[in-house]
C-alpha cells in the first residue's frame, strides 16, 4: 500500500480511539505510584492487566528486592511488549510510571484525572503516563492494521525515573532484557528533544562536637561550619553563570541546596549538619570532573576549623544526554512527522532537566525524546500542583510515533 495512505489509515484509527485511550490514561494516572516511597509495583501489575486487554503480550520484569531498596524503591516490576512486523532494527518506547509525591496546592484530587477544558489534571499525567497512552496506542495501531515494518518495536514501561532510572531502563538494558537500535522516550509535543543535563546528587555531613549552650566555648559548631560551607557553595554557584551551553534550551550549570538538617535541641551546640545538593551538569561538561571540582570546594570550605570534619557522598550521578549512532537519522524522522501531525514545526532542542533517555545513549542507542504535552514542562505544572496534559496532544503525539516507526522501518 502506498505510505501515505498508511499514514491515513493509522491517523483514522487513533482518531476512532481517542475516547478509549483517553479513558486508559485516566485508569493509569488515578493509580498511585508515587516515588518516594516507591511501592510501583501495583501500579506496573495494573497497567499490564490493561496492556492484556488490548491483545498485548506483556513481559514482567520484577527487580530483586535489594536492588531496587538500594536505588530507595520500595518495589518495582518493569514492563516490556515486543511487536515483532519482520527482519530489521529494534525501536524501544520507553514511558516512567514513578511520579513525585503530589504535595499541596492542588483545586482536585491529585488521582482523580479530573479533565477540565480539554486538559487532564492528575499527578503523572504529563510526566509521563501520558506517553503510556501514546506509545501504546501508537504500536496498537500499527499492529491490528498490521503495518508492514521490517522491524521490533518495544514498549518500555518502566518505574525508576524520579530516582535515577538504574532500577527502570539502566535495570532492563544491564541484565540483557532489551538491546535496542532506537529508543524514544517519553517528552511533549512540540519538540524533539536531542540532549538535557545531566545531574550530580551529594549528602555532606559537618561533623563537629555538641556543648551545653552555657559553654559554647567546650564544643565545636558544626552549624557555623555548615554556614561558612553554604557561602562557599552559593559563591560557587554564582560562577557558574559564567559557563555556557551551546545547545538551544540550556543555559548554564546551577546549583541548588535542597535540603539541611541537623542539630539536638535549642540549648546544645550542634554537633551535625547534614546537607543534600543537586548540581545539574551541562552537555559540555564532564560528570567526574565536576564532582571533584565540587568536592574541592567543599574540603576548601571547611579547612582551617578547628573540630570540624567533612564526610561527602555520592548520591546520584547522572550523565548528560548526547546524541550518538544515527540520532540525526532519527530526530529529522520524529521532527518531520511530529510537525505533520501537529501542523506546525516541531525542532530539536535541549532541556536542563535530566531523564532516563541519556541510559539508553549511554548504552550507544541513537534515542530522541518525543511524546504527548504542551509546549513547556512549565506550562505542564510538571512536579508542582495540578499538572495537566492537554488531551488532544495524545492523538497528535501517537500519529507521530506511528508514522516516525513507518519511516524508520519501511
């Protein structure tokens, strides 16, 4: 059959599913599977009792036990569907189910994927279930019209994105579950995305020693120290601003204290503080060398205080997304097809945030980010109170993906 009238055969078919791919959205986002705690494995069990309903074959992953307590999840089982059309490359869809804790502010029920002017509001309804629906009904498409691919195409839900993904994808791609040629993951409609920062997490503990508040001179502060680290670390991150990214969406590294925490009561000298920080990393940068280049300011900090010992730990590293292989082929693929779904131009661009897409290129898979939302995770509310997908970008963003997997592998 001729491509383009593929192409309108399968934009007529999701046509004639919105409705029940913007009910199994709903079913998706009004499942908790908040990330802490992470107990994601009831919410994996449901979406793949779903995934069952549609005729899909689904693959549980269920990760050991201690793995996935080492990465700070309670429980998680990863999902994989293989289509398999004919002979040729792999493409793997990779969507998170984890989502952060909803927090306050919110005019609904966070799970209750309440639709209001043509947009869902639910915790995890643009980052990223959403993509659940669009990959999903994407590869439905393709399979009950039986598309002639030379190719595998995967669904890749998975459930360690909040906290790093090692327990998500990195799990799936380490153990020899999946070796893709392509991946995309999950993203807004909009834009293709080809490169985001990458990521430094750090614990610093300032040890000093406690005191009765009536003979501050016997102990040593450690909350002073922590002060005298906080200036440095700011001063720090105002020289950041200095180094700049080539890419269009990232700016420059920043550096954010997230949280502190420490002393005994009122009337002792603290005898602890401890510190958490986050230090995004840009694409031109190198991870290790801005983890020593941090510690040194820290050891620097603190030097010369009589008492006071310093003890750093890694919490998270997370490189930079880059492209690699045949990501160009890719990104003008999804670019061409996003921007002939959507009637409007869809480009490649970066973004400071950091996601599960920089495992894949890590494992030297040429992967793109693509999927159902508004233009701006700002305009999302993504992470902050009554996060919103609009409704008509899963239909837009399932066209893409199925015409971009037609492109790829015809």
């Amino acid at each position: 059959m001729d491509k383009t009238l593929l192409k309108q055969k399968i934009a007529a078919w999701i046509d004639e599913h919105a409705a029940e791919q913007t009910a199994f959205l709903a079913k998706v986002v009004q499942c908790p599977s908040d990330n802490p705690p992470g107990n994601c494995a009831p919410h994996a069990l449901m979406t793949a009792a779903l995934l069952e309903e549609m005729h899909f074959t689904v693959e549980q992953h269920a990760v050991p036990n201690e793995f996935a307590r080492s990465t700070g999840l309670e429980s998680a089982i990863n999902l994989i569907v293989r289509e398999k059309f004919g002979d040729g490359p792999t493409v793997a869809l990779n969507a998170h189910g984890d989502v952060v804790p909803p927090g306050a502010g919110w005019s609904v029920d966070p799970y209750s994927a309440t639709v209001r002017d043509g947009w869902m509001i639910g915790r995890g309804a643009a980052v990223s279930k959403s993509d659940f629906a669009t990959y999903a009904f994407a590869l439905r498409a393709l399979k009950e019209l039986s598309v002639p691919l030379r190719g595998q195409v995967e669904l890749h839900l998975t459930y360690d994105e909040e906290t790093g993904g090692l327990a998500g994808p990195g799990w799936l791609l380490q153990q020899g579950l999946s070796k893709p040629d392509y991946a995309i993951c999950a993203g807004f409609s909009y834009n293709v995305t080809t490169a985001h920062n990458g990521c430094l997490h750090l614990e610093i503990k300032v040890h000093g020693t406690s005191a009765h508040a009536a003979r501050p001179d016997t102990g040593h502060d450690a909350l002073e120290a922590a002060t005298k680290l906080l200036s440095a670390l700011y001063n720090y991150r105002d020289s950041l601003q200095q180094r700049r990214s080539a890419i269009s969406g990232i700016t420059s590294p920043s550096l954010v204290v997230g949280m502190i925490n420490g002393g005994i009561n009122t009337n002792v000298v603290p005898d602890e503080v401890t510190l958490r920080l986050d230090r995004r990393i840009i694409p031109e940068e190198i991870p290790e060398e801005v983890e020593a280049e941090l510690r040194a300011v820290i050891e620097n900090a603190l030097q010369g205080m009589p008492g006071i010992r310093g003890e750093v730990k890694r919490i998270l590293l997370a490189s930079p997304f880059k492209p690699v292989g045949d990501a160009a082929r890719l990104r003008d693929i999804v670019c061409a097809e996003g921007s002939a779904a959507l009637d409007e131009a869809v480009t490649p661009i970066g973004v400071p945030l950091y996601s599960d897409a920089r495992l894949y290129a890590e494992a030297g898979v040429a992967t793109v980010m693509y999927g159902a939302g508004p233009r701006t995770l700002l305009e999302a509310n993504g992470h902050r109170a009554d996060e919103k997908v609009p409704l008509f970008t899963l239909t837009v963003a399932s066209k893409a993906i199925a015409w971009s997997l037609l492109e790829l592998l015809a």
